[in-house]
C-alpha cells in the first residue's frame, strides 16, 4: 500500500515537494494523506482539485503507467523517510520527496561530482568532458548529469565503468532524447538512472530546469564545460551556488561562444580547473569524508567540551555559526576549539569556510 500511495501522491497536480512535505507533517504517513477531510486540507492551502484528488483512494488515482513501475523487477523508489535518501540532496530548499530509480540503488549515497554543458558542444569540448568525467571516476567520485546530448552524454559515457548518474527531466521509465537509449541501458549496468516525474512523463521545457537542482543537489560540486551566455548549464551552476556546492569551470577559446559561460562563472568566482587533480584538491577532505563516513560511530574526543562540539556536527559540512548554535558557544569560543579539533584529526575545514566530522584513520 505505501509504494501505491508515494506514486499516488506524486500525481496529484501541481503539488510540489513543499506541499507534499506539509501533508505528512500534518498527517504522519502518507497513507494518512488520503480520503481525509476537506477542511483539513483547505487549512493547508490546496487547491479545490488537489483537494478532491486527496480524497480518493491511491488506487483511483494511479495510472496504467504506474502500475507497469511497480510490477516491474527493474524499477525502484527512494522515499523521504528511507534511511539511504541522499543526505545532501536533503538539505536543498525544495527536495524531492520520491525518486524513481532504474539501475544500481547504492549509487544514491556515494560520493558525486556533476559534468554538465552545451548541447551544441564542440569535438574538443567533448574529448574534454569524456576525459575528465574516466579520470574523476577512477578517483572514485560518481559522475552525475542529464543524459543531454553533447557534453552531458560524454561525460555519461566517461564514468560507465566507475558509475555515473543520469537525472531526467522526464519519467524513468522514457529516455529523452531518443537516440540514447543505449547508452541509458549502460548507465544502468554500474550507475543509477533518476528522476522525480511519475511514468510515462514525456518530455516538457519546464521540466528540465527543475531536473537540474537534482543534479546539483547531489553532488559535491559542479564542473561546466562549455555552455553558452543563459544556457541551462549556468542555471544548474546557480543553483550549485545556491546549495552551497563548488563551482569549477574549464576555459577555453575567447573566440568561441562557447567559452563565455565558463568564463563568468570564473569571473563570478568558478575555480578555474585545467585537470582532475584540480577539481579532487579543492573538493579535499569534504570527498575524503564522504567516502568514508559511516565509520566507527564512538571515534569522538575525550575532552568534555571537544565532544559537545563533535555531537552537534554532522558528516555534512556545516558553518561555525550552525555548530554554535546546536552546541551553545559563542563563535569566540568555539573558533578556538575548531582549530584544535582540526590539529587533532577529528575534523576538517571544508569549502566555503565550513566544517565536517572525519571518520578515524584506518
């Protein structure tokens, strides 16, 4: 019944992952969400439609679509509550609260760098984002895009044997565009296809834009190479910033328009990357940890005041105002202890002046 009732829920029209997320805090499950009473959900903001829709049982709202996905032994749901959703993609303003999924689920929680570019790119703009895309793999990051021609199936194509992410725009079970419906049952074998659009969702202009913060949601950082001035690859590096990831960016040509989005992301403050190397050394202890943080849960401090700092952090980086907060210290204070935990090997400086727990040393 829950799997019936998740699809259920992420058909009811315009109701996005806000609304959805206010539904089962007020109701506790998602079964819950169903043939309630109107006035309660009119308390919420619904629309007169969204309201009727709710009122039915998941089974009358489902399609044929969605009954093909959940008989299917190839398909999969990740749900808000699962304990392996991702964890960064948790903490952007509006996450999904269901993915769909076609592939290798372990994928989900491992360490993801995203490749995104022109649709229009050139050879060499695509000799690049292959290259990059093998060697970042072989260091062990999980490469995520779109599936998009050009730079987006390069790099796809890349990490195939490391793993790679495709996030789409439309329903799992349709690959857009067309023509890379192979390369999409390769990504499957090592990686992960995803998206949040129920079945048989075809392909919308308005659709791809909100894919987007999914591929950037998940990943540690963004690499652009090639996009033009206002392309879609800007909006995904945007939204990159927004959620508090890295920005790199490869220049190229002051003569091709292609060049000019990488070049005011670097401008705007993009780290310039001209190898692997460079994009895995800024990234520094934030990949280290994630690849490695599940480790020996009673590795904390032995001074009182060190442990109290170590209990209100995370694995995921937070600012020393978050950490002073949870732990009540004045950032005075806790400035002092950070620098000290820092020598000792329990955490790390992170990107963007935050920190993050380390797992012990094997």
């Amino acid at each position: 019944m829950t799997d019936r009732a998740w699809l259920a829920l992420s058909r009811i029209p315009g109701l996005g992952p806000l609304r959805q997320r206010a539904l089962l805090e007020r109701f506790g499950a998602v079964e819950r969400c169903f043939q309630t009473g109107a006035g309660a959900l009119q308390d919420l903001g619904l629309q007169t439609g969204q309201i009727a829709a709710l009122q039915k049982a998941p089974e009358d709202i489902l399609t044929p679509a969605d009954q093909r996905w959940l008989e299917s032994p190839d398909t999969d749901l990740c749900r808000w509550a699962d304990a392996d959703y991702p964890p960064l993609l948790r903490h952007i303003p509006d996450p999904p609260l269901l993915l769909y999924l076609r592939g290798q689920r372990a994928r989900l929680n491992q360490a993801m760098l995203a490749i995104v570019g022109s649709r229009s790119a050139t050879a060499t703009g695509i000799a690049t984002a292959e290259a990059f895309a093998k060697n970042l793999g072989e260091a062990g990051l999980i490469i995520c895009s779109g599936l998009a021609l050009g730079i987006d199936a390069a790099a796809h194509r890349g990490a195939l044997h490391s793993g790679t992410v495709a996030v789409l725009g439309t329903g799992a079970d349709l690959i857009y565009p067309r023509s890379h419906l192979q390369l999409a049952r390769q990504i499957t074998e090592q990686g992960l296809i995803i998206s949040e659009q129920p079945p048989d969702t075809g392909p919308r202009s308005g659709l791809f834009p909100r894919r987007n913060r999914i591929i950037s949601g998940l990943s540690l950082g963004i690499l652009v190479v090639e996009a033009a001035d206002g392309s879609g690859s800007l909006i995904t590096a945007r939204l990159a910033l927004e959620q508090g990831r890295e920005v790199f960016a490869i220049p190229g040509s002051i003569h091709s328009p292609l060049s000019r989005g990488p070049h005011r992301l670097i401008r705007d403050g993009a780290k310039l990357v001209e190898s692997a190397e460079d994009v895995l050394s800024e990234l520094g202890p934030l990949y280290a940890v994630l690849r490695g943080s599940q480790a020996a849960a009673d590795w904390r401090p032995e001074d009182s005041t060190q442990a109290k700092v170590w209990a209100a952090m995370d694995f995921d980086p937070l600012a020393p105002e978050q950490i002073a907060s949870r732990c009540g210290l004045t950032l005075t204070e806790l400035s002092a202890i950070l620098l000290d935990m820092e020598l000792q090997g329990y955490l790390a400086a992170c990107p963007g002046g935050r920190f993050c727990r380390l797992p012990p040393v094997s």
